[in-house]
C-alpha cells in the first residue's frame, strides 16, 4: 500500500457508511410516515421489503468481516505493490 493512499479505504468506507446510515434513517422516517397516513393496508410493504433489505445488511456485514479476518488480502494489501 502506498503511503500517500494510506488510510484513504477507511475513509471511504467511513463515507459510505455515514451516507448508507442517512438514507436508512430517511427511509425509515418515510416508511413511519407513510404507515401513519395510509393505515394498516401498508404494512404488507414492510412484509415484502422488510426480508430483502434485511438480507443485504447481512450481506454487507459478511463481506466487511471476512475482509476484516482475512489475512491473505492483509498481507497482500501491505506486500504487494500494484
């Protein structure tokens, strides 16, 4: 890894983490307020979009943790210049 670069991926996972955070928090606050107005018939929304959205944090969890624990891309990434 470079030294001018060093520490750049943190930032950038930090940025999309911040962003992902902020449209999450806005799709719940539209989600809270749309169920508010519309009433129980929106609910089977959140039973259809609920497991999908579910599964892709999870996924996102898993690629950041194995990324994490791998000491294959760990060596690579400070051995091995591109």
């Amino acid at each position: 890894m470079s030294k001018r670069t060093n520490g750049w991926a943190v930032v950038g996972i930090g940025l999309i983490i911040v962003g992902a955070v902020i449209y999450g928090a806005a799709v719940l606050v539209a989600g809270g307020v749309a169920l508010a107005h519309a009433g129980p018939l929106s609910w089977p929304v959140l039973i259809v979009g609920g497991p999908p959205a579910l599964g892709f944090l999870i996924l996102i969890a898993k690629v950041i943790v194995d990324r994490i624990d791998n000491k294959e891309d760990a060596y690579y990434s400070k051995n091995v210049d591109l």
